[in-house]
C-alpha cells in the first residue's frame, strides 16, 4: 500500500491517498524500444488517424516567430472564434490545455471535502481523479446497459451533491444520450447541482436524437458543456479544449486558470482546424467506415461489443482482456485495456486506417484463437 510507503502522504492533502494516476495508453515510441521493432500500430486513445488538416502545419509554422513571447493569456481570436461557432458571448468560454484542464477546473471550483461529485459507472477517469484531488466525495451510479442511468442519477442527488459528469457520448462505452432523456434530466436538476455535459467525441455522432449541449446554455445556468481539439481535429499533442457555460459560471472558471495554460502553437492551430471542416467530414467518413469493419469483424469473430457512436469500439473478448492486450502488444498492436474502469474481460479499440484496423482484427483473431 503507498500509504505504508510513503511518508509524505501525511502531509498531503484530502483525497490524495486514494488517487491513483490516469493511464495513459502507451506511446508507440515505448513499445517499439522494448520490443526492439518497428511499424507499430497505436489504437489505444481515440486520437484522429489521418492527423492534422494542412492548414494546422501551416498555421503552426507561421506561429514559430512567437515562441519566445508568452502566448495571449486571454487568447482574443479563439474566443471570438469560438463564440461565432456556438452562438455564444465570448465571456461564456473557458479555455483549457485541453479539456481535461477545464474538468479539474470544475472541479477546482464547485468541489472540496463535505461535497459530492456524482458520476456513473464506466464514466470517463479524470472526473474521479479531479474530484477525488479536491478531497470531494465520490458517488458512483450503477450503469445500465454499460450506459448512464439518468433516473437513477436523479434519485442519488443529495443537498451535498455539487457536480454531475455526463459523458456524451462516454468513454470507454461509446455509448450516448437522446436529446430528450438529457433535456428531462437537465430540467429536473436542483439549482444546487452543476452539470457538466463532456462532448469530446461530439462531432463523430450523426444521430438526429443526439443533442448539441452547447444550444442549451441559456435554458440551463448551472451547465458546463466541455469540447476538445484533441479528438476529431487532431490536436491531442497541443492540449487545447474549452468549457462553454453561463458568463458567472466562466467567470469563476476562469479565476482558476492558469494564466497562459493554452499555448500560441495550440491558439494558432485550433483556429486553423476551425476553418478546415472539410478535414472533418473525411475524418468522420473514415471513422464510419472503420467503425463497420470493426463491427463486422467481431461478429464474424463471435465477439459481444458494446455498439459505439464515437472514434473507438469495446469489445468484449471472452476472458481475461490482459492477456490479449499483451499477447497484442507483443505484436505490436497498442489497444486499451479497460480493467481500471472494472471491465476486465474488455478492450477499447481506437478505429484507425483501414489496413490498420485489418491488422488489429487479423491479430486478434489469431491470439485468440478464433
Ligand atoms: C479524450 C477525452 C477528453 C479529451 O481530453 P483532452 O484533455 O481534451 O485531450 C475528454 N473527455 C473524454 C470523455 C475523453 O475521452
């Protein structure tokens, strides 16, 4: 136990005891140097693998005269930008070195010891690490179906519940919620409970049920909708992602920030990406058809999945996932397994390029022997 191990835990604070750290997926990098190969694949964090637009080399390019100046602490294009995009004030948007910033900032905010944060089952992993590092209590609802359970949710909001985390589609499921379970559920929230709505796969979902959070601001004060460059714009290494919520709410989001937590590249390539929808589309094409092989695959695999609206698919393999996962790895094939979030048999697979989601499904069709 770290507790019996480490002696400055007694100086720590709340809730640092009983944190353990995000994992990550492993880098291509590392595996390759301990394999000793080369040409492996990485499907292990729903990055976007056609990359970034053109435009974002461009832009980044043109940044480089300002890398020795701080960048604009109040990054004045992005938000306007942004604001154009989403209807909204400027004053409503904070911005983050990508989203999970702005979540830690929620947390900052509105969580401390005596207080409840409330999320479900299977829920994305940094909403228990922010909430746990601010000493907040954790309120875990039962998943149905490996989905949230709104209803549920609803009957385990106590006068000490501060922040609901919803999803949207969630990760490690892919599953997601219609526009009128989430409007419901919005309009029967206590004025004591913020909610934060984490669209961070949004712009793969093509349901016409599912909601666009962010046209919802003004309906619902206590709402905080979180997006990312990270995910479909193909920005993760340049951590930028922004929370869209009430002005006061912004107000006090921003009073936590870090003063120049989005970097000039970061500012210059999200404004870029903004303005090459077309590499957008291309990448939810993509994304849509790899989704299919992989679908295919399994079932001709006879592997259970949990259907996904999102960049990545769960696929039940039929026993102990860790097993597959390092028996994949050793061929290098980088996916995810997901026993942290208490789905051990699982792994989340990234949908990748065509040829590499053939290898990933010729891989595991012979490691597990099928
Ligand atoms: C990937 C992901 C994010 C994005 O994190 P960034 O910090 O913006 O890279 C946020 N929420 C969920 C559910 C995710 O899967």
């Amino acid at each position: 136990m770290t507790s019996q191990t480490n002696p400055f835990l007694e100086l720590a604070a709340p809730g640092i005891d009983a944190l353990k750290p995000y994992l990550p997926g492993k880098p291509i990098s590392e595996l390759e140097r301990e394999l000793g190969i080369a040409h492996s694949i990485k499907l292990a964090s729903n990055e976007n693998p056609l990359g970034v637009s053109e435009k974002v080399i461009q832009a980044i390019a043109n940044s480089t005269p300002e890398l020795s100046r701080y960048p604009d602490g109040g990054a004045f294009q992005l938000h306007q930008r942004l604001a154009e995009k989403h209807a909204v004030d400027p004053a409503c948007i904070t911005l983050g070195n990508g989203s999970n910033d702005v979540l830690d900032m929620v947390a900052r905010v509105f969580l401390s010891p005596g207080v409840e944060s409330l999320f479900s089952q299977y829920a994305f992993a940094v909403y228990p690490i922010s909430s746990q590092a601010v000493g907040a209590r954790l309120v875990i609802t039962p998943a149905k179906a490996y989905a949230h359970d709104l209803e549920r949710m609803l009957q385990m909001i106590t006068p000490r519940t501060r922040v609901i985390w919803i999803a949207n589609p969630n990760n490690p499921t892919g599953t997601w919620l219609s526009r009128d379970a989430l409007f419901s559920f919005l309009a029967q929230l206590p004025s004591h409970v913020m909610v934060v709505l984490d669209e961070a796969y949004i712009e793969y979902v093509q349901h016409s049920d599912y909601p666009d959070g962010s046209a919802w601001l003004e309906r619902f004060p206590n709402l905080i909708v979180t997006r990312t460059f990270s995910k479909a714009y193909g920005l993760a290494s340049l951590r930028i992602g922004y929370g869209l919520s009430n002005p006061d709410v912004a107000d006090l989001l921003n009073r936590v920030r870090q003063p120049f937590n989005v970097n000039t590249l970061a500012q210059s390539a999200a404004l870029a990406a903004l303005d090459d929808q077309a590499f957008i589309q291309r990448s939810i094409a993509l994304n849509n058809k790899g989704m299919q092989q992989y679908r295919r695959g399994f079932e001709s695999m006879g592997l259970d999945y949990i259907p996904s609206v999102a960049n990545f698919i769960t696929v039940e393999v039929g026993e102990d996932a860790s097993r597959v996962d390092q028996a994949l790895l050793s061929e290098g094939c980088i996916t995810r397994g997901i026993a942290n979030y208490g789905l051990p048999n699982h792994l989340r697979i990234s949908i990748g390029l065509e040829e590499e989601n053939d290898r990933l499904l010729t891989t595991l069709k012979k490691v597990l022997k099928r």
